[in-house]
C-alpha cells in the first residue's frame, strides 16, 4: 500500500501559481473542536475548512442535511442544520463576499 499525495495541502502551499482562495472539506465522525479543525486548517495550509458532521447521532450520513462548521484563520462559525442547496447559497454568498472583501 502506498500512501496518496494530499493534494488539498500541494495546492494551499504553492509559492506561485496557488489559487486565491483554497478551502477544504472534511467530513468529521468524531467531536468537532475549535483547536482540532484550527490545527487542520494549519496543517494543509488552506483559507477555510468546511467540516461537515457526518456522526451517527448528526442522522446527516445519507440524508439532505448538512451540519455545517466553517473554520477561517479569524475564527469559527457553526451553521444551522441545512439542506445541501442551502449550504450551496450560503457558500457562494461566502465567496462573493470575500471576493469583493479582496478587491476594495
């Protein structure tokens, strides 16, 4: 067995050519806690780290709902049981806002 490359944390740590916004997904079993997702988003190198609760009591596995957390070097928000295509707007909202955040 040969370990794969981690690509989200090659493309987060290219000194030229990096993406201006890099975010990471996770899907998390286990207690999702402010310094572990923190230590993550560090560790890859990324801008973001969208954890979704995938645990058995979340009941999200298979389901349209996500339960969201979104971790940014400014600190952590935890969003509100959500159905996919809510998520999807909240996200695009997230990235026209830092798009035009990093523009001004």
């Amino acid at each position: 067995m040969v370990e794969n490359p981690d690509i989200l944390a090659t493309i987060a740590k290219r000194k030229s050519q990096r993406p201006k916004l890099v975010i990471g997904f996770a899907a998390e079993t286990e207690n999702i806690a402010a310094r572990m997702l923190k230590a993550k988003l560090a560790k890859k190198g990324c801008d973001w780290m969208l954890a979704n609760d995938v645990s058995p009591q979340s009941g999200v596995m298979g389901g349209d709902r996500n339960m969201i957390t979104l971790v940014r070097a400014s600190g952590m928000e935890t969003w509100p049981p959500q159905s996919k295509e809510e998520v999807a707007f909240r996200l695009v909202a997230l990235f026209r806002r830092h798009s035009v955040e990093r523009s001004s």
